[in-house]
C-alpha cells in the first residue's frame, strides 16, 4: 500500500479532496485507524488528557509522546504518523526544539511533527524543516497556551486575534509547514485562512470550509465521558458499551457462568 506522504496531502488540496485525520495513541487502535483508510493518524498530547486523565496537555513529556508516537508507528502501513511536540520542548531556544524534533524523528518512528503557536516560534520551525522534518502547524486554541487563554473557548472571535491568525497561518506557510491545523475559530475565518493558503488547512471546531478535518478518536468513539461540545460528532457510545460488557462480564464470573466447558481446557 502506498504511504499517505505530505506531497499526497498537499496534492489533496488541488484536487480538493478532504483528508481525514484522527488521533491515536496506542497499537490496537492505530491499526483499526489504519485499515479504515484514514489518511493522517495523530499522535496528539491530547493523550494527557484522554489517556493520562489531566486537565490539560502541558504535563505530559517528550519521552511519554515517543512511546506513543513509536506504538502507532508500529501500527500504521498507509496513515503518515503525525506526532506532537509536547508543551516546553520548542518554545525556547532553537537548538532545543531542534533536538526534541531530531530525537521525536530518531526514536519514534513517526513522519511529521506538530507545533503550536505562529510567529513566535518561527525560527524553531524553520530549523526543524531545514532539518528535513516535515512540520504541521497549529493555530487558533492551541490547549498549550491554555493558562493564558483561561479557558477552552472559541479563539479570534476579535478582530485583533483574527488578523494575528491571519499572518500567523501565511508566515508558516513561508516557513514551509505542509499543512496548519485550525482548533476552535469562526468557521468564517478558517474558510478565508484556508483559501488564502496553499498548503492544507485540517479543521477542529472551525467549519466545513477546511480542507480536512481531525477529532481525538476518544472523544468520536464517545469513550470521553460528559464531553460533548457543539463540533463533535459521535460515532459510537464506547463509554456505555464498555461499561455494559465490563458489569457483563463481572455478572458471569460472580454467577460462575464464565468460563463453561468449552471455555476451559
Ligand atoms: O492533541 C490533539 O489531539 C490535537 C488535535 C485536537 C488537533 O492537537
Ligand atoms: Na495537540
């Protein structure tokens, strides 16, 4: 089968078709992931939050993101692995975010890395592709900068905000990102980022005009208990089917039901 590269993506983008990317984390869903023909696997530091159980992304380190990164490497044959940069790794100097890309690339095994943030960390980005490390970039409510947003709100909602995403979205293009990942902005702005762009736009939260869309795979798969803002949709109730199959199977072991004859050797 024939690997989904950052030339695909972008070529996506002049046929106009959409792409299609969803997080994983670990071997047993990025195979499943993979065989459904998605296009981009997302090895998000969402997992801080959906695997690890924090409140936000900012405590989860390089080394956790490898282990995850390496586990959905192992998995995918079609889906490029793209991977986060963990919140402090690449927002100081640019001899640190070039090595924390260099050991991601080295010891994970993924195809690409994702960066929050625009020009502030432009210099970063840049030495990582000079490198020859394909970047996706991360605009709009980007969770590492949490703290200064204060909250898990829609961003650019002001003018001010949405001129800076605006340049922010064309200087990474400059910068030679493949693509830019627009997270909860007005699906007004992200329609007029992403026909202002050459290289593709992948929406959450930010409307249909994207050229593709990505959700964390827990929360589509309905695992997330009591998440459900407005943009996600569910696919199925994992939380509910789980929890039944687990109080199932307790039930059969508590009546000595499991295991019967031709369960046992
Ligand atoms: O970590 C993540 O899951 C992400 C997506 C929501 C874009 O960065
Ligand atoms: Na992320």
């Amino acid at each position: 089968i024939k690997r989904v590269t950052t030339s695909t993506i972008k070529e996506m983008k002049l046929r106009g078709e959409k792409i299609s990317m969803l997080t994983g984390y670990d071997y047993s869903m990025a195979r499943a992931l993979d065989d459904a023909g998605l296009d981009i696997i997302l090895v998000g530091d969402s997992a801080a939050n959906v695997f690890a159980g924090y409140d936000t992304t900012l405590p989860i380190t390089l080394d956790h993101m490898i282990y995850h990164a390496s586990a959905v490497a192992r998995a995918a044959t079609r889906a490029m692995v793209l991977v986060d940069l963990p919140f402090g790794e690449y927002q100081g100097s640019v001899e640190n975010a070039y090595h924390a890309g260099v050991r991601m690339m080295k010891e994970s095994g993924a195809h690409a890395l994702k960066l929050e943030g625009g020009i502030e960390i432009i210099d970063n980005i840049k030495k990582i592709i000079q490198a020859g490390i394909p970047v996706c970039g991360h605009l709009g409510l980007t969770p590492q900068a949490i703290y200064q947003f204060g909250d898990f709100g829609v961003r650019a909602k002001e003018e001010a905000e949405a001129e800076k995403l605006k340049s922010d979205a064309l200087a990474l293009q400059e910068a030679g990102c493949f693509a830019v990942v627009l997270e909860k902005i007005p699906s007004k702005l992200a329609e007029e980022v992403t026909k202002s762009l050459r290289i593709p736009t992948i929406g959450i939260g930010a409307g249909n005009a994207c050229d593709g869309q990505v959700l964390v795979v827990n929360d589509m798969l309905g695992l997330t208990k009591d998440f459900k803002p407005k943009f996600l949709r569910q696919y199925l109730h994992l939380y509910e089917e789980i929890t039944n199959a687990a109080a199932q199977y307790v039930a059969d072991v508590k009546s000595a039901d499991y295991p019967n004859e031709k369960e046992q050797y």
